[in-house]
C-alpha cells in the first residue's frame, strides 16, 4: 500500500506599509517536524507545502530559494506551483544541484492572496532516519526591494523515517554508462516477488518522467539482469531511477543513478525559449571544462542592458539563466556568453 502524506512549510509574508517600504520586507520562512508512520514503505511519498499568508498584491520581480534535504533518506520527485496565489506567474526553474540541495528560482509573478505558494514532492528511499528539511532564501525583488538573506526569518524542522517493510524485489545493482553518446543502464536483483518489471525514469526540468519498461521475472530467487539504452542523449550530467511495479499495480522506487555524456567542444549555448517571448525568456550554457563566464544582454545599439552571470560555472551542468525584459521596450535583443575558452552570441525578439 503506497502512502501520500502532506506537511506544510508556512511562509508568511506581510504587505509594505509606507514605513516598509524604505526599509526590510519581513519574511518568515519554516519547515515542520514530523515523523512518518510506522509501517512505511520504500516509495511512499509526501509532500511539503510552502502557503502564503496576509499577502495582497506584493509584486514578485524574481526570487531564488533552495532548500535541503538527506538525499540519503529521501528522493525529490516534483515541484508544482499554485496559479490562483502567484498569478500572471513567468517562468520557474527547479534544479538538484549538488543532490540535497532543490533550486528555486522565479520570475514575473504577482501574490495575489492567501494559500499554498508550492509544494514539493519527496519519496522515502530508506528506513530509519532522520532527514533535516532547510529553507534558505538567496535573494529577490520584491515590490522594488532588493532582498537577500538579512531580510528572511528562518526556522527549520526535520522529518523522522521509522524502520519500514521489506522491498520484494532485491536490487543488488544499478548503473549508468556511457556509449558513444548512448546511456546504457544496467541492474542486476539477486531475487524477485511479483515482478512485473521496470519503468526507466529520467529526470526532465526537476521531475521524474518515464522514457521506456523493461519486463520483469516475476517471482524468482536466481539472479536476474537487465539493461535498457537510450540513444543520442544530450551533452550534460543526467539522473536515472527504475520504478519497479508488481502485477498487482504497487511499486516501489529505487536509487538514482548519474551519468554525464560529456560536452563537444568547448560549449553549448541553447536558443531562448520562448522565443519571441513575453515579458521573459530562458536559455542554458553546458561547459566543457569549469571557468569564469560572464553572460550579458545587449540592445541593437550594443548597449548592455542585463549582465545575467558573470561568475565561475562548472563542467557538464545545463545552467540554465532567465532574462526578464519586463522594463525593456519590445525589439531584438544579444544574449552573449563570454568564457575563457569561447565568445557566443545568439538572438532573441522580445514583443509586447
């Protein structure tokens, strides 16, 4: 039986009154304790509710948060964002980078009142522990004010796994290889119960989707392996999982694998998307080796009008920007990322 449990991260944020206005917006960020119940099984899954309180019509420019978590314990499956709270929202961008560790990051939005602002999905990936669950906010604008760290009140909670049952299907094995820009998984179980195979997962944009099945054994005590390749798979680190479904429709995840298909050449700069776009767009530079990058956006005229990165990036990471012209005029606007190997541009048509 597959559990799916809710918790609540509370961040209450209060209206700027004129006195606020010129000073610190305060923000109150935290995270529960709670403890799972007894019984539980690898794959359950729970959620952590990030609601917003006393909050009309603060407008959110951008905001980067992250939040932690034991990758040991626990696996994030998805993020999910509430439109009727974070109205004419843009663009959000959820990433696991080191793993532990979930970037969030937003753009065009405006709180439109009281509610769940996001929650986070997680699976239990083993048994008797005790997992922190760390709210951190990085920086934003909000209603004009520049925010960072100084301005969040922040208090953290933890969640507690108990012993749990046995997983039927004995995985003894899982890995990742590259060939010639293939992924081939493979995974060995020393025993099976009801197998009825496996769904390979990859994770695309934070979340975890199927991208094929491989048939089980059913119930065995022989060794079995498996393999499942993936063709022409993109420059970049890449995140596999194997859920594995019995006959009767219950399922249980196991641990993720890496691997990374390394970059050719000295970069890759993908074309904005949206593109033409209103009032923001989004684009992301894989490096071959680690260096300083600096990343700008340029009017027709060759006026910078957005320095968007200017900093160290390191190899094999999709790092992904966001561009938000929202104070700009419509017309065509230079992306361009300078490193110490390259110098690349690309264009992109803002109409309003």
């Amino acid at each position: 039986m597959r559990r799916f449990l809710s918790i609540l991260l509370l961040a209450a944020l209060v209206p700027l009154s004129p006195a606020m206005a010129q000073g610190t917006l305060p923000i109150a960020l935290s995270t529960p304790d709670l403890t799972i119940a007894d019984g539980t099984e690898l794959g359950d899954t729970f959620t952590v509710s990030a609601v917003v309180s006393e909050v009309t019509g603060l407008a959110i420019s951008s905001f980067q948060l992250s939040f932690g978590y034991d990758p040991s314990l626990l696996q994030f499956v998805s993020y999910a964002d509430n439109g009727q709270v974070m109205s004419t929202f843009g663009l959000v961008e959820v990433n696991e980078v080191p793993p532990g560790t979930i970037n969030i990051a937003g753009i065009g939005s405006t709180m439109a009142g009281s509610g769940t602002l996001f929650t986070l999905t997680f699976e239990i990936i083993a048994f008797e522990g005790v997992s922190p669950l760390t709210m951190s906010f990085v920086d934003g604008l909000i209603d004009g004010s520049d925010l960072d760290g100084s301005d969040i009140t922040i208090t953290n909670g933890s969640v507690t796994i108990p012993p749990g049952s046995v997983v039927p299907v004995e995985l003894t094995s899982f890995d990742a290889l590259v060939d010639q820009g293939d992924v081939v998984l493979q995974w060995t179980t020393a025993s099976e119960e009801n197998n009825a195979g496996f769904e390979v997962q990859q994770q695309v944009n934070g979340s975890f989707e199927g991208v094929g099945f491989v048939d089980g054994n059913g119930t065995t005590f022989e060794t079995s392996r498996y393999a499942f390749r993936l063709d022409n798979v993109a420059a970049g680190a890449h995140r596999f999982r194997l859920k594995q479904i019995d006959f009767d429709g219950s399922f249980e995840y196991h641990p993720v694998v890496e691997v990374t298909i390394d970059v050719p050449g000295t970069h890759l700069l993908s074309d904005a998307y949206p593109n033409p776009f209103n009032p923001a767009t989004t684009f992301t530079l894989t490096l071959a080796q680690q260096q300083t990058v600096r990343i700008s956006v340029f009017d027709t005229l060759g006026r910078e009008v957005q320095r968007l990165h200017n900093g160290p990036l390191t190899a094999n990471q999709a790092h992904r920007f966001f561009f938000d012209a929202s104070a700009l005029p419509s017309g065509t606007y230079l992306y361009r990322a300078i490193g110490e190997t390259f110098d690349e541009s690309r264009m992109m048509l803002l109409t309003k």
